[in-house]
C-alpha cells in the first residue's frame, strides 16, 4: 500500500505528500516493468485495515474501522465485508477532515487545520513545540 490517493485501475498515486509526491506517480508501470509480475496497489490505511481484519484484532468480523497514526493520519473502512474505497479511493482518508479551520496549521495537502496536522507523529510534536515556546518558563522542548 502506499500513502496519498491511489487509482487501483491505473495503479499510480498522487498527492502523497509525506513522500513528497505531489504530481502523479506511476507505481505500477515502474513496478510491472521492472520485475515482470502483475501488480496490485491500494492506500496503505486501506490495505492495513484487511490486515487487521483478517490477522488481527478484526478478527473477520465484516465490519471494522482502523485507525492509523504515523507521520499523517489515514483510515480504512470495511462494511458487510467490503473495503469502502469511497470517491477517488479517499473513503478512509480522515487525515485531511479539518478540526481547526482558523487557527489550524498548514497541511502538506495545502490546507490548514487538518487532523493530520495535531495528531499525527509530526503533528503531536508540531504542537508541543508550539505550546512550549508559548509557555514562559524553563522547557526543555523549546
């Protein structure tokens, strides 16, 4: 799986921004070519979620919501035992719902005030650091 959005039916991605992919990156072209072998892509919230259901704590139940938290925020959604891929693959993709529409931080998407901006990895920082230079006292985050 990758992060950003990815068309399963051209198999590129785009707009992985953590990658610093922002133009369209043709995956499986490169991938097919170099090894010779059929291949198959997914968002990698979305392929964790069928992890998780079939192996994990899903335990094949035909319903399951993942959460994963890492350098962005993403999600993947099964119901009635269908992945819900959504408009554009985007069905999971809760990393980019806006929390803080005026006072947010910009997002590698562009926009300000996504979740992925408080509560991812680099978020959860973002923020400390944020708190700590606006606290007066001795810190050692500053």
């Amino acid at each position: 799986g990758s992060p950003g959005a990815v068309d399963r039916n051209l198999k590129t991605v785009t707009g992985a921004f953590n990658l610093n992919w922002a133009a369209t990156q043709e995956v499986g072209t490169i991938i097919e070519a170099e090894l010779g072998i059929p291949f198959a892509i997914d968002n990698d919230a979305n392929v964790a979620a069928l992890g998780e259901r079939w192996v994990g704590a899903g335990n094949n139940n035909p319903d399951v919501v993942f959460v994963t938290l890492g350098t962005g925020v993403g999600g993947g959604i099964i119901a009635d035992g269908n992945l819900i891929h959504g408009v554009a693959g985007a069905g999971g993709e809760i990393g980019h719902i806006i929390v803080e529409p005026d006072t947010g931080f910009e997002c590698t998407c562009g926009n300000k005030g996504c979740l992925e901006t408080v509560a991812s990895a680099t978020g959860v920082v973002r923020v400390a650091r944020h708190l700590a230079e606006e606290y007066e006292g001795i810190s050692s985050i500053k």
